[in-house]
C-alpha cells in the first residue's frame, strides 16, 4: 500500500521534469552563446594581429597552420587549421559583436 496519493505523486513527477527539461535547455542555450562569442572573438584575434602588421599576406596560411598545431597541442581538438579559418571569416562577416548574437539567434 502507498502513502503517497497516485496522482498528486504522478503531478510531481512531471513537474520536476519539466522544471529539468527547460533549465537544460537554457544551459544549452547559454553554452552555445558562450561558444558563438568565443569564436568571434578567436577570429577577431587572428585578424588584428595580422592586421597589425605581424605576418606578411604570404605567411598568413602559415600563421594558421603554427597556431592551429600549437592550440591543439594546448587545448585539445577543435582548433583545426579550417576551424581557424572559420572563425576568422566569421569575425570579418559580423565585425560588430552585438550583431553577431541578434543575427544568429
């Protein structure tokens, strides 16, 4: 015999499920703004130190391939040499960051 009404026992349930299925949703939410911002910002690096006159426009693959091995080597996968280009064509796309979240959300 159960002590706890069925019913009001079931509501529970799915009360708290809800209540977890919307707070992971706005993790996932708040992760991926986090990402978009973080790589428009890794692009917007690449960017102004060859605009500043560090690399040459012939060293400009180079300097992605150096940094594309040396990020992996420090922080793991997804720094691939393309990855890095992507993050740079997306700082050139969006150069002004309040645009980047309002078009992309």
């Amino acid at each position: 015999m159960s002590l706890l009404p069925d019913s009001s026992y079931q509501k529970l349930i799915i009360q708290i499920g809800d209540l977890l299925h919307q707070g992971r949703q706005q993790a996932a939410q708040a992760v991926n703004h986090l990402l978009v911002q973080t790589y428009w910002q890794i692009g917007r690096y690449i960017v102004e130190f060859e605009q500043n006159g560090n690399i040459k426009a012939e060293y400009g693959s180079e300097l992605l391939d150096k940094l594309s091995q040396d990020l992996k080597l420090k922080y793991g996968k997804g720094f691939s040499r393309s990855n890095l280009i992507y993050m740079r064509k997306f700082y050139l796309s969006f150069r002004k960051s309040e645009t980047v979240s309002d078009k992309l959300s």
